[in-house]
C-alpha cells in the first residue's frame, strides 16, 4: 500500500528552514572553534613537557579548512566547511600510546638485518589525547548544543 502526502505550504516551509539552518550554522561554527581551542588547550596542559616543551606548544585547535597540509588519523574526511579539530606534532601518538622495544641501528628494521643490534628499550606510555577529551566531551556537547539552540531562537525570532 502506498501513501502519498501534500505538504501544505511547501514554499514557506522551506524558507523557515533554510532560515533556521543558516542561523545555526553561524553559531555552530562559532561553537566548533571555540570547544576545539578549549580542548587544545587542556590536552597541552596535561602533555608531557620534555627538555623545551615544544610538543606541548605545538598543539592547537583550528579549522580543518584552514590546515589542508595536516592529515586527518583515524576518521574519514569530512564534508563539514566548518569542521574543526585539535593539530599536534606528529609524535602524539608515541607519547599517547607508548612504543615496544625496538632495534635502532641503521638496517634494523628489517627482518635480514645481522649486524648488531641497538636496541631502544621503548617508551612508557604517557596518555594525555583521549583522557583529556573525554573528560572534556559532556561540556563541549552541551556548549555546541546551546550554541545551536541560540540559533533556533533567533531564526525563530525569540530571544
């Protein structure tokens, strides 16, 4: 069985929610940058500082627009103009995550190697990345969503 349906007043349904959608998206973006900033902010205060601290320097939020040269780890590309996210050197995941044991001379890598060995004896691991996030995630969700209902008040001319 099929059912079809009239929307009454198409035209002017649209117009409301293409109203709706811009005024959102205005202060979603806004939203986006600043939690990504927040959360730049706490992870680097939680970052191993080293010897010059410059690991800890280098993280920053920003737009994923305004860094094209910067790859995305372990999600897809976004279609998102506004899409934000948090950029650090790449050894974050060394120090996240921590590295096993490993021979370090030149040639050591590869399985035929047979001079002698130099080996590292890895590095402890040294979260900072996720535990800051998702510490920080219930309040950066609850800052994009007030962000967006502003939006929806104003386009609906409420304040």
């Amino acid at each position: 069985m099929t059912f079809k349906a009239k929307v009454l007043g198409r035209e002017a349904l649209t117009r409301r929610l293409n109203e709706l959608a811009t005024a959102v998206e205005k202060y979603a973006a806004e939203a986006k940058l600043e939690i990504a900033k927040e959360a730049a902010t706490r992870i680097a205060a939680r970052a191993p500082r080293g010897a010059t601290g410059d690991y800890a320097a280098s993280i920053q939020g920003a737009r994923l627009a305004d860094n094209p040269d910067k790859k995305q780890i372990g999600i897809t590309q976004t279609k998102d103009k506004d899409a934000t996210g948090v950029f650090a050197e790449y050894i974050w995941r060394f120090l996240e995550f921590g590295t096993a044991p490993h021979n370090v001379a030149p040639g050591g890598g590869n399985i035929s190697f047979s001079g002698e060995a130099q080996m590292h004896p890895g590095t402890a691991a040294q979260p900072h990345v996720f535990h800051t996030w998702r510490a920080y995630r219930k309040a950066a969700r609850r800052k994009l969503l007030a962000a967006v209902n502003k939006g929806v008040r104003e386009a609906q001319g409420k304040r």
